[in-house]
C-alpha cells in the first residue's frame, strides 16, 4: 500500500502524455470520423511492436521508445516490483513528461493550422 500514491502519479502522467497524443493524432486527420480509426491503425501496431523485446527487433524498440506506452510499462513494472524503483520511476517519469510535453506542444500547431 505504500507505493500506491507512486502508481497514481504514473497513472497520471501516462494517461496525460497518451492523451496529448490522441489529441495530436486527432488534430492531423482533420475529420472527426476519421479520428478514431486513424488512432486504431496507427496505436494497434505501435503497441504490438512495444511488446516485441529490444533484442529480437532493436528497431521496433527505438521507435516504440518514442512512444509513451513502453515507458509506462517500464513505470509500473520498476513500482510494482523493484525493491528500490526510484531511478528507474525517475527516468520513466521524465520519458512521460516529456513526450507529453511533446504530444501537446505538437497537437497545439496542428490545431492552430486546422482552425486557420
């Protein structure tokens, strides 16, 4: 039960970084019908290759690094069962932060273009 404020703040900061790049996917399809299967066709395949270990496919990891799903995993794996997380928490947490900070400022400009 200790650990369970270090869950809610990974929960929080894994939904806003997923959130900013719903928001992103969905400012670049333009089209609000087109949004939801755009970010099946593309979030499908981008969690399966997070689920493919780094050394089958180093290539699948780099790009799903680039993503907030395998960070995530990392997060909740290190608080759940490390007996001290607090490194890896730290560099999962800064990965989430700033990919959401990314996502956002991204979705930002392409909102601002969409309603130009």
């Amino acid at each position: 039960w200790e650990r369970l404020p270090l869950l809610a703040v990974g929960l929080l900061l894994a939904g806003a970084a997923l959130g900013a790049l719903g928001a992103l996917l969905g400012a670049l399809s333009r089209e609000t019908r087109a949004a939801s299967l755009v970010a099946v066709l593309v979030v499908m395949p981008i969690v399966f290759l997070g689920l493919v270990p780094r050394e089958v496919a180093p290539v699948a990891g780099w790009f799903s690094d680039a993503l907030p799903f395998a960070h995530a995993v990392r997060y909740f794996a290190s608080s759940l069962y490390d007996a001290s997380p607090w490194a890896a928490v730290a560099r999962e947490l800064a990965w989430l932060c700033g990919l959401g900070l990314v996502f956002a400022a991204l979705a930002r400009v392409a909102t601002r273009r969409l309603l130009a």
